[in-house]
C-alpha cells in the first residue's frame, strides 16, 4: 500500500461517525460557523432572561420588605385610633373641672390623677410615634385638617385655623386622624 493510500485510509477512519454533510471541507466550516452563532444568540437571550428573572426577584424582595416594615411600623393604627377618643374625653374631663374644685383638698387628688393619667397617655402616644397635629394659627392644610365651619374675623388671614373642635393626630408620617377646625373667612 503507498503512503497515499494509507493516508486516504486514516483519514476515512477519523471521518467514521461525522455526518456526511460535515464531511466536506468548505460546507463544514460554513455550517459550523452557522451553528455557533445560532448557539451564540441562544446563550445571549438566556443570559438577559437570567438577568431579567434576578432584578425580577430583586424587585420582589425589596417590596416584601417594605411592606414588612410598614406592618410593624403601622400596626397598631387601628387600636391608637379607638385609644384616641379615650384621651379626647380625659381631657374633656379636666377642662371642665372648675378651678374652685381644683383647690378644694378633697378632690385635688382626684385632679392631679387625672392630669397625671393625661400626661402618662401623651408620654405613651409620643413612645409609639402618635404626634398632634399643630392646627391653631396655622393655614389650612387638607392634608392634615378637616374644616368644619368658616368664622368670619378680621384678626386672622382668611384660610387661617383660628379654631379646633377636635385634636388631630399622626402615627409617624401618616394621618391618624384629621384635626377639625374652624377657618377664618373676611368678615361680610
């Protein structure tokens, strides 16, 4: 056998099992550059789907959290809602003591324990993040006050609250409950 032979016999060998379209020198290289950019545009799509899916979950992650966070944090809104018409009348009650009452020994026990209870209950509400509302002289504001009657005066600049009828309130930056006041309106 020549060495021609022989050589056509190795390479029939290494050739056993290549599909014989791949056989062909200048086709195969074509066709393999084909396939490795057809494989190449796949793994780029995967890539961007893997990245998509990651921020995706990033994105969940964050808002679960958040919303964890405004749970704990505002949890107790309902309860501080029903506690507030506790303190409403507590300081109903010691507005409407008389001041000879207050000086009668007999109950100034009784007013001292009250105005104790009173500042007890505001020290709790400021420990949880409950804050009253700033409303008297202050202008209007819808986010935070509840307008219930316009007063005409000329000592106050119209759209000024010269007048609350009840406290409002905030549980840390959010509106527990609106103040309701009187506006001042030009006098007619």
């Amino acid at each position: 056998m020549s060495d021609k032979d022989k050589m056509d016999a190795t390479a029939d060998k290494e050739m056993d099992g290549v599909p014989e379209h791949l056989q062909d020198g200048g086709d195969a290289a074509d066709s393999a550059a084909e396939e490795l950019n057809k494989l190449a545009g796949e793994l780029e799509t995967a890539r961007q789907d893997i990245l998509y899916a990651q921020a995706e979950v990033q994105n969940v992650r964050r808002r679960m959290e958040k919303e964890a966070a405004d749970a704990r944090a505002y949890a107790a809104t309902n309860f501080a809602r029903d506690i507030l018409s506790v303190s409403d009348n507590l300081t109903r009650a010691l507005e409407a003591i008389p001041a000879e009452m207050r000086e009668d020994e007999k109950l100034a026990p009784v007013v001292t324990g009250l105005e104790a209870t009173g500042r007890e209950l505001d020290s709790v509400f400021a420990k949880h993040g409950i804050s009253r509302i700033a409303a008297m002289g202050m202008p209007l504001d819808p986010n935070q006050h509840q307008a219930m009657v316009e007063i005409p005066t000329a000592d106050a600049e119209p759209g000024t609250v010269v007048a609350e009828m009840q406290a409002g309130y905030m549980i840390k930056d959010r509106l527990l409950r609106p103040a309701m006041v009187g506006v001042a309106k030009k006098p007619a």
